[in-house]
C-alpha cells in the first residue's frame, strides 16, 4: 500500500481527535469551573454522546477500510502487472543482438579483409583481383 495514503488518513484522523478532546476537555472544565453542572449530572448526557459518536465511528471506520481496501488492491494490481512484464533487456535479446552485430561486421569487412569471405564476396559480384606473387 501507498505509504503516503496511509499518513494523509492517520493524519486526518489525529486532528480530528485532538480537536474533539480538546472541545470536550475545557465544556467539561467549564461546567465544573462555573458550577452548572456536577459530573453525577452529566452521567446521562455522556452515555447519549457515547451512543450518537458510537455511530458516527462506525461510519468512519466503514469509509477508512473502504479507502484501505482500495489502496491495497491497487497495489496489488500494480504489482501483479509489474511482474507479469518481461523486463526490457532480457539476456537472450543481448545474445541476440551480440549475434546480430558479429554477422553484420563479418559481411562489412569485404575485400579489405583479404580473408575467405571477402574472396566469396568478390567472386559473387564478380570483382577479380589481380594475383600478387
């Protein structure tokens, strides 16, 4: 998986969490400051803002595996195409080419060669050269 998917989401999800303490640490030390409420008195609202933030995780842990999931098998994908590609330069394909290479300068190097093959290549085209002694 992307690593930096990965970091942009525990990114969100810290601010978001420190945000939310942050609000609901100075309501509470408010209400306790300012003696609007006791905690026994807050006891109720806090398991209802239990139950409604339940909810609202449930969604974002949906939506964070949906995310999760895709960038995994993205990456699987990504990968199971890379490995199904030949590599560009494989051994046989420089062997190949070496070949390749020899025969064309064997054919290149004609009459100056003074070899065989420069006397078969003459006497094809019908060149002849006058005997040295």
């Amino acid at each position: 998986m992307n690593e930096k998917i990965a970091e942009e989401i525990l990114d969100e999800l810290f601010s978001s969490l420190e945000a939310l303490e942050t609000q609901s640490t100075a309501i509470l030390q408010f209400l306790k400051d300012k003696g609007i409420a006791r905690e026994e008195e807050l006891v109720p609202y806090f398991e209802q803002a239990g139950n409604t933030s339940s909810v609202r995780w449930r969604a974002a842990r949906v939506r964070i595996e949906h995310l999760l999931s895709s960038a995994m098998k993205a990456a699987d994908r990504e990968e199971k195409k890379n490995k199904q590609e030949p590599p560009p330069n494989t051994g046989e394909e420089t062997s190949r080419t070496q070949k390749a290479e020899k025969d064309v300068g064997d054919t290149q190097q004609g009459p100056a060669s003074g070899g065989a093959e420069a006397e078969n290549v003459n006497a094809k085209a019908g060149v002849t050269q006058p005997l040295s002694s």
